[in-house]
C-alpha cells in the first residue's frame, strides 16, 4: 500500500482533469486559468508559495459547477445573473476539505467585479487573490473561441484591449497592468495549447518540495470531489457518499482494515467521477436512452478508472472503483472483466452501487423498498452477475444496510 505517498499537486492536479471534464468539449478550462493566474502573480513577484496556491485555486475555481449547461453559461458570457451560486457553492466545498479550506474566501469571490469587491469587508490578500482568478478566468474565456488555432495570434491583441477597458471596473488596474505586460508575445498565448499544458503544470510539479497528503488528508479530498459529482443530478444527491458508507460497511464485514479499508471507502467516494463528462441532460432524463447516450453514459467508469490512475498510480482505488460496472460473467464494462479477476473489493462496490442506487429516486421510477431491492440483488446475484457472498453478507444486515443507502 503507497497510499501515503501522494502529493497534493499530483491530486490536485489530476482531480482538476475530472472538473475540467465538465466543459466536454473544451476541457482545460481550470488548468488555463491556474496557469494565468500563476504567471501574472510571478509577474508581479508574488512568494512562490502564493504563486503556487493561486495555481492550485485556478485549478480548483469552479468546483462548484458540476452541470454542463452553468459550464456553458460560464464559459460564453463574460459576466451573467446567477454566476454567485457557482462561487457560493464552491467555497462551500472548499471549506468544508480542511486541506483545502484555506482556497475558500477567494473562490467565493471570484466573479465579483473588482469595484464592488473594494466595498466589501475582504481581506486584501484575498480581494487579489479573487480578482486574479476572476482576471484569469475572463482572459480565458476571451480566448477559448480560438483556442488551437492559428487564429489566436491574430486576436491576442483585442482581447488584450478589452481587458484593459475593463480596469478598475471588473478587474484590479495593477493586475490589468501586469497582464499586459506579460501577454504580448506569441508564447503566452502558444503556451496554452494541450500539450504544452500539461508539461507545464507537470514541470511546475517537479520543481517544488513534495507535500504529502496523510489518509484523512486524501479522505477530505475525496469527500470534495465526491460532493462536485453527486450534485450533477438532484437524482444522485449524496449517491458517492452512501455508496462508500455502504462499501467500508461491507469491508469492514468482510474482516478488511487498515489502509485497505480507508481505500475502499476513497473508490467508493470516487466511483462515479468520471460522470462530470455526461451531460445531465442523459444523467436527468426520464425515459430510456438512445443508444447514442447510452454509449455517453457508458465511458463513465473507463473515465474514473483513467483520473484516478493519475492520483492513485500505487494503488487498486482505480481498478476498485472503475470496476463497479463489471460483472461476475464479464458482461459488464468497461474491461469486460470476469470473475475470476474481480477483487472482493470490486464486487463489494458493484453491489454497494446498486444497493444504493435502487434505493434512490431515479428520472424513470421511484425508490425501491428494501423488500424489492434485496428481490432484485437475488436475480441478479441467480443470473451470475453479482457475488452471492457480497449480497448474502448485505442481506444479514438488511436493515443497518438500507439506512446507510438513504436515511
Ligand atoms: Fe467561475
Ligand atoms: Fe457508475
Ligand atoms: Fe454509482
């Protein structure tokens, strides 16, 4: 078990890929922003240490938005009506992940226009800080309609026009200035296509001290994301949570402990993150899937399993959670794994899953009773596609079981 040596870049960096999924089809949103903010706060000879946290705010701004369509409204309109819930919402979470909470103040502020910032009680290192980020954030969605095309370098120089007519408006003149001076050249724009990207923040990693994150602290961090995921849909309110309750229960009656139990209960918490990909308009929708949406919905558990891999490269937390849709006769997905290869944990969070699931209102039915429920784990587990032990152990406790799923 290496659970212990993850760093909080490397987390943080790949848990920012999963919120970045949200934007579908322009996904790295977050990562242009941390890399914008970072450059102006060296410009303006920021500490490193404040360099890098605004990197790791940048990255992590937009937590609060788990649905597509507030992704849209974020990404095409410089300043809208209702932009506050994302940031209230955001702050809420950050606060609530003590590795984290430190981030909170300045992604609650981080669409409010600089002028009316001013006549807010923030603190003034956070009144920059937020400012930066909303800076970086707009400059970002200037760019995004020529993002990797050769168009960008031909409109550098308007967007760089209309922030500054934006100064001491929306945005910090000094911030206004140090942007200006560091955005007109070619590289800074070049400098944020795909690859370039990610070398970067990969470089940024190399070269700072590593910090590690204990298992409380990965805990948190899993909880956090857990929450971005399960607000996707009011059909999956607290799903990631109660599945990972229900799983570390299990665990726990399967005689697993130690680092292993607090893995399983982090792939519970997790299992569904690469859901942020799928529109909620497949997640919500009330009658069957086309086989086009189903084929969407599909690649969620590929998506998990590949995030997670990147955070949890020592570990079974990518198999134990990108497995869940797995089956004991291989007709599962994503790997089509068979038995035989299926961890107990593996299995013990399929069934969680869908224990859980059922109990829970979804577009197309209501909750399902406990009675029903356990009937339908039976078929399945007779048809030989769910563990018999897994649901048998469940079922001795029926009852502690379902309270765990919905009360
Ligand atoms: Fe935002
Ligand atoms: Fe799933
Ligand atoms: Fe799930």
């Amino acid at each position: 078990m290496k659970l212990q040596h993850i760093d909080i870049h490397s987390a943080i960096t790949a848990l920012s890929c999963a919120l970045d999924l949200v934007g579908v089809d322009e996904i790295r949103h977050g990562k242009r922003v941390a890399v914008i903010a970072r450059a102006i706060a060296q410009h303006l000879n920021w500490s490193e240490i404040e360099s890098l946290s605004i990197l790791y705010s940048g990255m992590l701004h937009d937590c609060g938005v788990s649905r597509i369509h507030e992704h849209r409204q974020i990404t095409e309109m410089l300043e809208w009506e209702g932009a506050e819930g994302h940031c209230i919402r955001g702050a809420d979470y950050l606060s609530a992940c003590p590795p984290l909470a430190h981030l909170s103040a300045e992604i609650r502020y981080h669409h409010t226009r600089w002028e009316n910032l001013l006549k807010l009680p923030v603190d003034d290192r956070i009144r920059l800080r937020a400012n930066l980020l909303f800076l970086a954030d707009r400059i970002d969605v200037l760019q995004t309609p020529f993002l990797n095309t050769g168009r960008i370098l031909i409109e550098y120089p308007a967007i760089i026009d209309r922030i500054k007519t934006l100064s001491g408006i929306l945005f910090a003149p000094e911030l206004v200035e140090a942007f200006a001076d560091i955005a007109d050249v070619e590289a800074f724009w070049l400098a944020m296509e795909p690859e370039y990207l990610d070398e970067d923040l990969q470089r940024i990693g190399s070269h700072i001290p590593t910090t590690l994150l204990d298992i409380p602290a990965l805990k948190e961090l899993a909880r956090l994301f857990s929450r971005v995921v399960d607000a996707k849909s009011p059909y999956t309110d607290e799903h990631s949570q109660r599945v990972a309750h229900i799983a570390r229960q299990l665990a726990i009656d399967f005689g697993i402990k130690g680092y292993e139990l607090e893995q399983v209960e982090i792939a519970g918490l997790l299992h569904d993150i690469g859901k942020l990909r799928v529109s909620e308009d497949i997640i919500d929708k009330p009658a069957g899937l086309t086989l086009e949406e189903r084929a969407t919905m599909h690649r969620h558990s590929y998506d998990t399993f590949r995030i997670l891999q990147r955070v949890f490269d020592d570990s079974k937390i990518p198999v134990w959670a990108g497995f869940h849709h797995e089956t004991l006769l291989g007709d599962g997905y994503p790997f089509k794994t068979e038995k035989k290869e299926l961890d107990l944990e593996c299995r013990i969070i399929a069934v969680a899953d869908i224990f859980q699931a059922l109990a829970q209102q979804r577009p197309y039915r209501h909750p399902m009773s406990l009675e029903y429920i356990l009937n339908d784990l039976q078929s399945r587990v007779a048809a030989g596609r769910l563990d018999a032990e897994v649901v048998a152990k469940l079922t001795e406790n029926a009852d502690l079981y379902f309270r765990l799923a919905v009360i």
